[in-house]
C-alpha cells in the first residue's frame, strides 16, 4: 500500500502549494476508518482508496478529489457520517464523497428500466460536479485491475458492466488512455481467449517483421528532420480490445487487418501540426476516407487532434495522430482537464472545456420521458464518435458517427423525420442509408402522408430516431401486434403447461415495468419481447430447463431466499464434486469441497456450516481452478499446451510461472471450467502430452476467503 509521505510525493511533482495536512489528515481518518476490513485479495482495504487517489494524481486533479478518493467508500463501509465528514473536511468534500457513494449504489447492470432510471441519477451527479465521475472511474479502474480476486462469477458481471458503461462513458468524457485500459481488462475477463490469441499473433507478427514501431518512428523523425519541424515522435501498437473490434467491424482475420500501430506526433504550435501532416502526406500515402481534422472542428469533450492513416513501410496502414503540447493534455485528461494542477496553480489550457457547458451539450438531446428511448439514447450517444454537418442554412448539426439523413431528420424534429422521403447530400439526391461525412450539407425533402417504415429502424444509429420510429411503428400496427402477441403468448404458455390468462398477462406486465396487458401483448407481437423472457418472468423455474445452462449466480442449491454465496478460493470447488457451505456475517456463504483442510478451522462452530449441492443441469465454464505443471523448456510447448487447453473449451484466465530451470518450467495456470468432469478431461488431455512431465490440481489450504 502506497504510504501517505508517497502520495504526497506524487502530488507534489504537480502542485507544491498542496494542503499536506488535510490530505495527512484524510489518509489517517480513511485508515482508521477502514481498520479492520480487507478486500478479496487479502489486502487492507484502505490500499484501495488509496491507490484510487494515486491514479488521479496522474491526472494532476486538485486537493478535494484527491482527498475525496482517500474517503469515498467511509461512509458507505464504515460508521463515518456525512456531518462528520463535512465537520473535518468541508461541505465541498462531503458533498463530492457524498456524490460518489450515491453512485456506488446504483445499479446499472440492472434491468432495463431500472437501469434506465439510474442513468438519469448518474447524468443528475454528473451536472451537479463531475469530479464524483473522475473518482468513480479511478475506482472503476483499480477494481478492474485487482479483479482477479474475485469470483468468476462477479468478474463477469463487474467486467460487462465496465464494458458497457464505465468505459465508454471515460471515452465520451476524453479519457481515452482509461477507455482503452478499462476495456482491455473487461475483455481479459470476458473473452480471453480471444485477447490471449491476439497477443501471440502479434509475438509472431514481432518475429517476422522485427519491431516495425521503432523503424516506423525513425522513419517518421527523419521526415521531420528534413523539413526542419521540431516535435516528439511516439509509437505504440494498439490495445488486444481495439483490435479484436476492428476485427468483428471489418469481419477480417488479424492477418488482414492492417492498421494495428498508432503513432503521435506532438508539436509546439498549431501550425507545425499542419505542416507536419503535409510532410507524413508527401512522404506515404493517404488513405482515402480516413483524414479528420478536429483541430479545425473540436469535439465537445475540448479534443483537438488531427487523425490521419497512411501506407507505411511495408504497405502496413498506420494511424497518425497530430497535436500540440496543450491539445494533448487535454486528450490524455480529457474533461479532468478543467481541475488539473501544474506548479502549485490550475493549469490554464485554452482546450480545456468547462465541465458544466460539456454536461449540458451532453444531456440536451436526452429529452425523452420513456425509460427505454432514454436508455438507448445515453449509450448511443457515450459510444458514438462525431460528425458535423451543416443545414442549407449553414447551421451545425452534430450527429454520432454513422449516421444517415434519417437521422439527421429526426435531429431537426421528429416531424421531419416522420415524412421523409429522400435527402439531398451537397446538392446531389442520395439514398437514406448513405453515410454522411464530416462537412457535408444536408437537404431533406418531405411529402404528406408519408409514414416511417420498419426497415428505417436498420438505416438509423441514433437513438432519437430508432425511438421515434418504433414509436410510430407501434401506434400505427399497434392492434395487429396485440392481436398477434395474445396468439403467440397462448402458443408458448400451452407448451409449458399453463395459461395466459389476462391476470397471468397484467402480473407479468407488471413485472416487466409494462403499462399494462395489453402493451405486453403489442410488445410480443412486434417481437421487442420474447414469449420466452414473459414465461420465465412468471416461472423462474422454467428458465432451468432440461440441457439449458445453469446461471451462475444460482449455481447452488440450499441457500435462504436471497442469500449470496462465493466460491472459496482455498479449495476452489465445481460443480460435481460434494460441497459444504460456512456462513459469514454480511458476505453471505463461502463454498468449500467437502474435503477442504481449511473446514477443520470451523469444527466447533456447527451453527455456522450449510448443507449444499450443486445445481442440476449444465453449468457454464466460468468456474477457475488452479492446475500446476511442469513443462519441457523448449521453443512452442507453452503455445501447445494453451492451445491443447482451447480445445478443451476450458479458457485461461491467468498464467504465472513459478519456476524457471534450464530444461524444464514450472508454471501454475488458472483454468475457468464447467464441473469436475470438465477438470478431468482437461488433465488427462495434458497428461497424455509428452512435453508435460507432471501435473495437478493446486490447492491452497491457507488462502483466506
């Protein structure tokens, strides 16, 4: 754990004039507040604000961030109080550690319209001090990193969610460097194999070309060199996520996909940045279509950079990004920018955007009441880039990247976008479905009459226009889906052996946060809903069907109503093998093997032991053991034996080598598995291969749940 004369360090490199005593202060009441408690791994829990107020010094953010990260989880995990803290610390910092145990409560992995409903709380924190978002993505971020601590279970839960929210929200808000690292460590959780892949080809890529980065930045500085341009050169091969979705965008293999390398060119004015893309431009190729200049045209978020990919050494496509000094700030902080310190005084970026007007150009557009067009329209637009077009008038409209004319329609009014019936681009007539650019002017042409058709819902990307257009859908169709969704809901409840009584039918409407019976019948019938998710929404049971997987949160049976349960880490059972549950107060229960030594320690506690079985049915393979081996040192053996784990179906959740010899390694490798039949194909499949000298299930009695 970083020591409180280390965090002042850190802090001191950027602003001199810090308060050393009330961040003292902070770090002694944090500790003493958290005495006694202990994350997953083991480790003091107070290591974690800790480490979350260090992230941000890297961020250079002022003194009541970084004490708020010190303090963000006391009063939500300990007896701190809100007056106390305000009475030591502020109301400024209360209100930020307030704000962030808000956060820490809503659930935004939940259900749909629950989901949505806390969005609005999150965009409601968020205008009132965006500093509570830059801690709770620092927190985000160090829990990311310490994942492997928990269950698989909730890696997966905590990894899809970091996906889906945490990282794109760090994007939208300019952090790119944390969009990138957050989505790498979801993806490590969530498809390793597929990362674990990646990362080998660019070993071998490595291999055959040599380090192509170093020879490609030389290139790029002799260039500079000869036209006098004095600027910083950094290169970087892009992260195993950013390729793996290039890779499903162009439905390419890595060995065709091309511009996997990024280069930066820093200047020291905004005129350099020009020149020295007419030097990389004179010296390679320009790809066509794939030039942007934010310099000219800002992202609202303050980014300024100009993007262009050029045929590099090799013909390997390349990705330029040109900047200056200021602008780069900015790119690597983002919004944080606004609170960045630098020689004891908030730096002053003329970039930096203010927090409160980004907000606002952020949540202007979020105008709807209706939960799911709410929901839809936050993560399209947290995941969109921009696009800027231009009315015949010469206002701007800004649009997310992809989108067509309908969805410049639908910007204007959704009138508009109701009675479209063709646009013009740059005064030439295009299809609805056509792409527009940057700096193109857009006419849209209307006629009486005209209603939207359901085949729009695939031309648009925003969504404002995918909300408006199943708006009208479902009015317009509205008592054909009822009357085909009561059929469909008769068909599918008689197969399960039940009835889709209008009382069955309002309950399960209910449930689902539906208007009533009849909007779940419309909804059935125009396929937004499936009969399945109603009948299993009434009858949990039957969402365990004979052959359907088991979900792993409810992997185990003998637990109380709402009870938790966590695997312990000691003995690390799965399923098929006899189990025994020991009760822990406020954490649920902990599941041991039957045979676990570490149960002697409870021998004398009877009260405290629970009587469990596995579930019956298929179970998923997110259960991890540890395998220990030895294996021959020689070239290719750890490629086969991952690979010969692979075609097991068994993913490698980690891999660390315990020992290196001459001739031999001894490596221990955690494997997510489905049961114990699954664990035993998978070691005799490695017994039987001759580079494989020894092998066993790792066990560790004293490792503490």
């Amino acid at each position: 754990m970083i020591d409180v004369d280390d965090l002042i360090a850190l802090v001191h490199n950027y602003n001199p004039r810090t308060n050393e005593a009330l961040i003292r202060e902070a770090y002694a009441y944090g500790m003493r507040m958290h005495e006694g408690q202990t994350r997953h791994s083991g480790e003091p829990y107070f290591s974690h604000p800790v480490a979350v107020a260090a992230i941000l010094t890297e961020q250079q953010l002022d003194d009541s961030t970084l004490i708020t990260a010190l303090l963000h989880d006391t009063i939500e995990d300990t007896k701190s109080t809100y007056s106390e803290v305000e009475r030591l610390f502020g109301t400024e910092i209360a209100e930020l550690v307030d704000g962030v145990t808000k956060l820490t409560n809503l659930q935004l992995s939940s259900s749909e319209t629950k989901q949505a409903e806390n969005f609005r709380k999150l965009f409601m924190a968020m205008s009132k001090d965006l500093r509570v978002i830059l801690v709770k993505l620092a927190d985000r971020l160090h829990n990311m990193r310490t994942i492997r601590s928990l269950p698989p279970e909730k890696q997966a839960r905590k990894a899809r969610e970091t996906m889906e929210i945490y990282a794109p929200l760090a994007g939208r808000m300019g952090m790119q460097w944390m969009r990138e690292e957050l989505e790498d460590l979801s993806f490590r959780v969530l498809n390793s194999d597929a990362r674990n892949s990646i990362i080998r080809r660019f070993i071998t890529l490595q291999r055959e070309s040599g380090d192509v980065i170093h020879k490609i930045t030389n290139d790029i500085r002799t260039e500079l060199d000869r036209e006098g341009i004095e600027a910083e050169v950094f290169g970087r091969a892009k992260k195993p996520h950013s390729i793996w979705r290039k890779m499903q965008e162009k439905d390419q293999g890595f060995s065709r996909l091309s511009d996997i390398y990024g280069f930066r060119i820093i200047t020291g004015s905004e005129q350099d940045c020009y020149r020295v893309l007419g030097a990389i431009h004179r010296r390679w190729r320009a790809v066509p279509g794939r030039f942007k200049d934010y310099i000219s045209q800002p992202k609202s978020n303050g980014y300024r950079s100009i993007h262009t990919t050029v045929s590099g050494r090799d013909g390997k496509r390349v990705e330029v990004q040109i900047r200056t000094r200021q602008m780069h700030e900015v790119a690597e902080a983002g919004v944080a920018a606004h609170w960045a310190y630098r020689d004891g005084v908030r730096a002053q970026n003329p970039f930096a955007v203010d927090p409160a007007r980004w907000i606002a150009s952020l949540t202007e557009r979020f105008d709807t009441e209706d939960h799911d067009e709410f929901l839809e329209h936050v993560k399209l637009e947290m995941y969109s880039d921009q696009v800027f077009c231009f009315t015949p008038k010469g206002e701007v409209i800004q649009l997310p990247k992809g989108a067509t004319p309908l969805d410049y329609a639908y910007s204007i009014h959704t009138r508009i976008g109701d009675s479209c019936v063709g646009a013009k681009v740059d005064g030439i007539r295009v299809p609805l479905w056509t792409r527009l650019r940057n700096g193109q002017s857009v006419e849209i042409i209307t006629a009486e009459g005209q209603r939207p058709q359901a085949t729009w819902l695939d031309i648009v990307v925003t969504g404002r226009a995918k909300a408006a257009i199943r708006r009208s859908l479902r009015e317009e169709d509205r008592e054909r889906f009822i009357k085909l969704g009561r059929e469909l809901a008769r068909v599918a409840f008689e197969n399960a052996g039940k009835k889709a009584t209008d009382k069955a039918l309002r309950t399960a409407a209910r449930t689902l946060g539906l208007a009533d019976g009849d909007e779940l019948l419309a909804r059935l019938g125009s396929a937004e809903i499936a009969s399945r998710h109603v009948l299993e929404t009434l009858y949990p049971e039957l969402a365990l069907g004979k052959g359907e997987e088991v979900e792993p949160g409810r992997a185990v049976v003998g637990l109380e109503p709402g009870q938790g349960f966590d695997r312990a880490p000691c003995c690390q059972p799965v399923p098929g093998e006899r189990i025994v549950g020991i009760s822990w107060r406020g954490r649920g229960v902990v599941v041991h093997a039957i045979d676990c030594p570490s149960l002697v320690e409870f021998e004398d506690q009877p009260e405290r032991w629970v009587d469990l079985a596995w579930q019956g049915g298929r179970h998923p393979a997110v259960h991890t053991i540890r395998l220990m081996l030895t294996i021959r040192n020689d070239a290719g053996v750890l490629g086969r034996i991952c690979t010969l784990i692979g075609e097991q179906k068994a993913n490698i959740s980690d891999l660390h080598f315990v020992d290196r010899k001459p001739d031999f390694y001894r490596l221990l490798i955690e494997v997510d598995l489905r049961d114990a039949e699954h664990l035993h194909t998978v070691m005799t499949a490695l017994e039987a291969e001759s580079d494989v000298a020894a092998i066993e299930r790792h066990r560790e009695p004293g490792r503490k749940p």
